[in-house]
C-alpha cells in the first residue's frame, strides 16, 4: 500500500514523466477521442494495435491526400488536436487527485467502524455477565413472588366466587321481599337479571355455582310462573278462552262484557309479566323436537303468553286426536287438520286486535297469530308423525293423507298467512322413506290415469271442438288431461322445503312425459297407415300441445329457480359437460329441453308422413297431366278463351280437398307447417318432375312457370282459410294452367 503522502501527489505539469502504463491509457484515450471526433473505424482498430504512426500518416493521407489544397485544413486540425488533448488532461488530472482522497475517507470509517464495534462488544460481554448475575440473586426472590400471587389469584377467585353467591343470594332475597310484597312486576324483573347471570355464567367450570345459579333461577320461575299464570287463566275464563264458534256467533271475548276494560287491563298487565320470565323459561324448558330426520327449521320457542293460551287448546287436541277416541281415525287425517283451521280462524280477530297491540307497545317484533299458529302446528307435526309408519304402505289411505295435508298448507299459507321458512307438514312429508313412498305412489296414480285417459272414448275429441276461440290448438281430450295432472303434480311439491325434493318430483314429471310420448308413439304406429285420419292427426296435435306448454313452463320463474337449482347440483357430481352446465348458466337451455326435443323430432316425423301421403296422391292424380305433350297445343293466341286442361283437374281436386280435410283436423301451427312444406315439394314437382316428362323447352318452362304463377295467385296452393271467397276452378281456368 502506498502511503498517504504518495496517494495524495497529483503530477506537477502534464507532460511530466509517466509510467509506461499510464502513458499507454492516455494514449488510448486520445485515440478514442481522436476517432470519435472523426468516426473512423479502421482508425479506431489502428490506435488498439498501438501503432500511432500508422495512424497518424492514415488520417493525414484521407484529410490531405495528393490535393495541396487540403493543407489548408491541417491549421484547424492542429487546434482541434490540442483541444482535446487539453481536455484529456484535465480529467485524467481531476481523477488522479479525487481517487486518493475517496479511499483515504474510506479507510478512515472503516477504522472508525471497527473501533465502535469494539466497544459495543466489550458492552455486551459486560451487560450478560451482569444480567447472568442479577438473574441468580433475584431467583430466590422470584419463587417466593410466584408463590405469593398464587396465594393472592386464588383468593380473588375465592372472593370472586363468594361475590357471585352473594349476588344471586341478593336477587333471591330481592325477590322473595317483592312477593311479600306482592309488587309481582319488580320480582319478574329480579327474576330476568338473575336469568342474565346464568346466561353469562354459561362458559364458566365451576359446575357447583352453575348448579345452584340454575337452581335458584328454577325455584323462582316456577314460583313466578305458577302466580302468574293462576291469574292469566282466570282473566282468559272472564272472556272464555278458547273460541271454540266462529267469530260471528262469539259473544264475549270480542264484545265488551261487563268490566271490559278492568279485564282487558288486566290482560296487558299480566301478559307483560309472562314476557319478562320469557327469558328464564327458555332456559329451563326444553322444547319438544321431533326427530332429527324431519330437518325441521331452527326457531324459538313459542313465547310463554302464547303457551298457556294455547294449553286448554292441546288438551282439546289430545283428547279427540290420541287413543281410542273415537274421532282419532287414522283414515280420516281431515278432522284434526280441519279442527286446527278452525282455531286459527276462530281465534284470529282476537289475536289481531286484543294481543297483537300489547305485544307492539312492549317491544318485540312478534306476530301474535303467528306464534299461536306455529304452537298449534306443533300438534300437527307431531299427529303427522306418528301416523304415517302405520299407512306407509296403503296406497289409498297414504295418498288421502297427503291429498289432505296439501289442502291443509295451502289455505293455511293463503288464508292465515303461515310463511313457509316457519316448520310445516312438509317438512314431515319430506322425511327420506315418507318422500320415496310419495313419489312411488304419485307415479303410479300417475301412470293409472294415463291408462284411464287413453283408454277413453273421448281421448281423441278435443271438450272445446264447438267453440272456435278456445279450440285454436284442436287439443285432444287425453293431452290436455295429462297437462293438467303435471300441472296439479307441480302443484303439489312447488311448496317442498328443499331444492333437491323439488327436482326429485320434476325427475318424476319428465319420466312421466317421456312414457306419455312412448304411448302416443305406439298409438301412432298403429295409425300409419291412415296419416290423413282423425285419430292421428289428433295425436299430432296433442305432441304439438305437449311441446308448447313444456316451452312456455321452461320461462316460468318456479323452473328457472329449479334450474339454477339443477346447475348447482350437476357442477358439485360432475355430471354434465361444461358446455351443458354454461347453456344451463346462460339460461339458453331449460330443464325440459330433452324432453321437448324428443316430441318435435316426433312431430316432425309426423308431418313428414303426412306430406310425404299427400304428395303421393298428388304425384297418382298427375299422372295423365304429365304425358300431355305441350308441342301438339295450340299456342294462347289461338285461343279466344283460356281455359284449365282437363287433366289438371285431379291434381288440384286432391290438393284442395286434403288441405280443407287438414285445415279441419290439425291445429293452425301445423297446418302452416304442412301446407308450406307439401307446397315446396309440389313447387319442385312442377318445375322439374312435370316439365321433364314434358319434354317442354325453355321457352315452355317459362310459360309453365307463369302458369304456376296463376295458380298461386288464385290460391290453389295456400291454405282454405288463406284464399279469396269465390274461388273455384272456373276462377281458375282463365290460363291455360300448366300449358
């Protein structure tokens, strides 16, 4: 390393003595410069070889050359030159005197940093010994110190534990001076702050103060609860609670007896009362749940008012509907099911007007009919399942039930406004063996009545054929029965609780729709050989009705939710290909989609037949038209009339009676379709077939084609229903049609 001194010496003068190696970087830097300033590259490749004078005599030989008069230049060069030779040595001297006294700074931190390092070392070898020390002479004190908050947590837990027994033993106190008192209001309000400590005492271990806060709570709950509801049931006498009549021949309990407003004020009072030790009652009471396997919704219990309102009404119920009474038959599900309407109506108007206002002013968000309905439903629920097992497998008894459970929901929900999250029957009859047996029993009534309705004598004949209005799709008496049993099917499972029950019953339906396509498929073969007949085209029209309405049922909003339902359901089991579950997600495709298929490529196939029948007539009644020859007529000017051929006759005789005979049997959709088709058919016929057999120019085709014309514009070919009155053939015959 050089010293300082030496580090720091910049050269005295610029062209002082130098190393060989610092005169070779000048050099080189004068070469880049001077090869720069010209752009030469050969020039730059000389000055890497070293060889200066080659250089040198290079650049002058190019600037110069053999002209004297370049010398002129050399005055300009020589000043460039030393320009930037003057440049070159300022910043070789300005590099050479900055670089020493960076390094010189750098050593000196480093030293510096070295130094600090040292002690900070130093510092911390002392700091640990020191820590390492004080460590042992305080671990004595520290075990008496852990040993002493020990001591000091459990006494608060102690006194922490006398306090919480001192409290409840306060509010028990509290309590029982309220009741000497008989200030009942104050000791159901003691009551809810003590139900409060047993809820936030929950998550403690202390089992023994869990027990006797449960305990204190249950003795004074029941003491409270049995007063006050001694005095309700009595103010429930004074209006004679229950309405077993209808409202209109109720005489008291909506009318004003004597001491209403005493009575009623009572009523508030202590309805109030039975709301505060709602809290302590939901804590002690279990309510009753049907088994797990019902998947009832979770909701709370009935309020406690609403419970002993409800009680001379259950006793009624288990009375008349348990046992061996003789109004419990279990074939007869009806009477309890009418028997819980009846209370709900009955008891209704009071709920509405003398219940409902207390429940508002005291602040919860409860519906007094509700909460009276959901305890009456309750005994329903329970019934349901205990009668089902026993007529699981009776058809006829299992299909009543359900019948009348079906009624039941249905003015429950419509008329009293039950909502359909609250636990229903349905819920019961979703239950997995109830639900396999209801679907097993529903297809096979199912199937029973398409039998029954295609065995009909009127299974062909449209009920609307006299009434033009309403028989525009002429729909045969079997096709529109069998809508209206899947629309009555939908009817009757729309209102199950899950998704996966729904499309269970709509797996159900288009099974069933793909049978009753089966059966009209084997019908129709059985009518082949008469495609013109009433029996098939009245099953055409019903294939044709089947389709639409499952296309109109496809935008209904109940299937579109059953869609979405579906897509969820095939994405989790993989069983549909992406581009199917995207078409279901767009909504470019439906549920029914399969089945709609099937029954157009029926239909189709159908009227394909039909076409393919008449266009055959058509062809036999041709045949003497098409061995006219056209050359051995007279021209049109020779004639003074035109007129129709004679053999075209029974060409146009078949079509007009088969589209009038068709026009009568197939609904307007399909005639459209037929006769459009059979006209194509017939226009390639005409043009090609009978021009052919003709032998007929083109001066001939032309006029054949104008003839075709005539008859279109004369509505031949169009439908009876589409052509001007008074058509006929004298109409038709002013052209010589056809040659």
């Amino acid at each position: 390393m050089l010293p300082a001194a030496e580090i720091g010496k910049a050269p005295a003068a610029p062209c002082c003595s130098e190393s060989g190696n610092e005169r070779k970087d000048v050099e080189e830097k004068n070469d880049i410069n001077i090869a720069a300033l010209f752009g030469n590259e050969q020039v730059s490749e000389d000055t890497d070889n070293g060889d200066l004078t080659s250089y040198v005599s290079a650049f002058i030989e190019k600037e110069v050359g053999n002209d004297l008069k370049s010398l002129k230049k050399l005055d300009k060069l020589i000043e460039q030159m030393t320009e930037n030779k003057m440049q070159l040595e300022e910043q070789v001297l300005t590099i050479s005197s900055e670089i020493p006294k960076r390094i010189q700074s750098a050593l000196k931190n480093a030293e510096e940093s070295k130094q600090f390092l040292n002690q900070f070392l130093e510092q911390e070898t002392h700091l640990f010994s020191s820590i390492n020390s004080h460590l042992l002479t305080a671990q004595p004190w520290m075990e008496d110190l852990g040993a002493m908050i020990n001591q000091i947590e459990e006494i608060e837990r102690h006194l922490a534990y006398l306090k919480w027994i001192s409290q409840i033993e306060e509010l028990s106190d509290n309590i029982q001076q309220y009741l000497m008192t008989n200030n009942v209001p104050e000791a159901a309000s003691t009551l809810v702050s003590m139900a409060e400590l047993d809820i936030k005492l929950q998550e403690s271990s202390c089992a023994h103060l869990l027990a006797f806060m449960r305990a204190t709570v249950k003795f004074w709950h029941k003491i409270l609860k049995d007063k006050l509801t001694s005095d309700f049931e009595e103010v429930l006498a004074q209006l004679h609670w229950p309405f077993i009549t209808p409202p209109q021949s109720q005489t008291v309990g909506l009318s004003r007896p004597a001491g209403a407003p005493e009575i009623y004020s009572n009523l508030e009072t202590l309805f109030c009362q039975l709301l505060k030790l709602q809290t302590s009652d939901e804590l002690l009471t279990e309510p009753k749940q049907l088994p797990e396997k019902y998947c009832l919704p979770a909701s709370p219990s009935v309020i406690l008012p609403i419970q002993i309102m409800l009680t001379p009404l259950q006793k009624r119920f288990r009375y008349h509907f348990r046992g061996n009474r003789q109004t419990n038959v279990i074939s007869k599900p009806e009477w309890y099911l009418a028997q819980v309407l009846m209370w709900i109506g009955n008891h209704t108007q009071f709920l509405d007007e003398k219940i409902q206002p207390i429940l508002d002013k005291v602040g919860p968000s409860v519906n007094a009919r509700l909460e009276f309905s959901r305890g009456l439903m309750m005994l329903v629920l329970e019934k349901l399942a205990a009668d089902i097992p026993c007529l699981l497998y009776d058809d006829n008894l299992f299909c009543h039930l359900v019948d009348e459970v079906l009624l039941f929901e249905r003015e429950l929900h419509s008329l009293y406004g039950y909502p359909s999250t609250f636990a229903n029957c349905m819920h019961i009859l979703s239950e997995d063996t109830c639900f396999q047996r209801w679907l097993t029993v529903e297809r096979k009534f199912a199937l029973q009545k398409m039998d029954s309705m295609l065995s009909s004598e009127a299974a062909w004949i449209s009920q609307y054929k006299d009434i033009t209005d309403v028989d525009e799709m002429k729909v045969p008496d079997c096709a529109e029965t069998f809508m209206t049993l899947l629309l009555v099917i939908t009817d009757r499972y729309k209102n199950l609780p899950t998704a996966s029950r729904k499309l269970q019953f709509l797996e159900l339906q288009k099974d069933l729709v793909d049978d009753f396509r089966i059966r009209l498929t084997q019908v129709m073969k059985e009518e082949t050989r008469a495609s013109l007949g009433f029996r098939y085209c009245a099953i055409l029209n019903a294939v044709n009705y089947i389709s639409t309405v499952l296309a109109d049922w496809a935008d209904n909003v109940f299937f579109l939710q059953l869609q979405q339902a579906a897509l969820e359901v095939f994405a989790e089991n993989n069983t549909l290909s992406k581009l199917q579950l995207g078409q279901l997600a767009s909504m470019e495709s439906s549920v029914f989609d399969d089945m709609i298929n099937l029954l157009e490529r029926l239909k189709h196939d159908m009227l394909t037949r039909q076409v393919d029948h008449v266009f055959r007539e058509v062809k036999d009644a041709a045949k003497l038209y098409t061995k006219e020859r056209w050359l051995s007529l007279p021209s049109q000017s020779e004639q003074a009339v035109m007129s129709l051929s004679s053999s075209a006759c029974p060409l146009l005789l078949t079509v007009r009676d088969r589209l009038l005979q068709l026009e009568e049997q197939l609904c307007f959709s399909l005639f459209t379709v037929f006769w459009q088709v059979l006209v194509e058919k017939l226009d390639v016929y005409i043009y090609q077939e009978v021009s052919k057999s003709g032998r007929r120019s083109g001066a001939l085709m032309a006029k054949c084609q104008r003839s075709v014309y005539c008859f279109e514009s004369e509505h031949w070919l169009c439908p009876p229903s589409e052509r001007r009155p008074a058509v006929s053939l004298r109409a038709a015959s002013c052209h010589r049609g056809l040659k």
